[in-house]
C-alpha cells in the first residue's frame, strides 16, 4: 500500500494532477470563518466537486474521505488566514 503524502495551502492552489486518492482535509480557520471546496480539476474549482467544507474563526476541522479523482485535486480557500492540509495518494 503506497502511503499518504500531504500538502498545506494557505491560499487557493492546485495539489496534484493526475489520479488518486484524496485521503483528508483539515481547515484551520484564521481570524474569520475559511471555507475550501476540493475539486477534480487542475485549475479553479469546477463542477467536479469533491468536498465543500467550513470552519468558525480560531477552530479546525478534519474530514476523512477516501474518495478516488481523476484529473487532479484542487483546492479554493477563503477566509483571513486560513490554511488546508490535504492527505492523498
């Protein structure tokens, strides 16, 4: 079994292109609420989504979601210093 590898972005950006699986994504909200959308896609986020999630300022959450892609992972974040760890293979 190949291992998880991980990201963090603290700004809208591509992860990986080509196939995998998109494994979990923690939000860290910064001074203000963050949301990310993940998308199968190489470029903004699409109509291939992945996931759609949120945090309130100053919290985290973690999601685990062991979905396959095809194209790629891309992730668009909002918020006041937010920031993304994403685990995939």
């Amino acid at each position: 079994m190949e291992a998880f590898k991980y990201t963090h972005l603290a700004a809208s950006g591509l992860i990986k292109t080509g196939p995998g699986i998109l494994h979990s994504v923690t939000i860290q909200a910064g001074s203000d609420a963050a949301t990310v959308v993940i998308a199968d896609e190489v470029a903004t986020a699409g109509d291939t989504l992945l996931m759609l999630a949120a945090a309130t300022a100053g919290t985290s959450v973690c999601a685990v979601l062991d979905v396959a892609f095809g194209v790629g992972l891309y992730a668009t974040i909002t918020g006041t210093d937010p920031g993304i760890t994403v685990s995939y293979a």
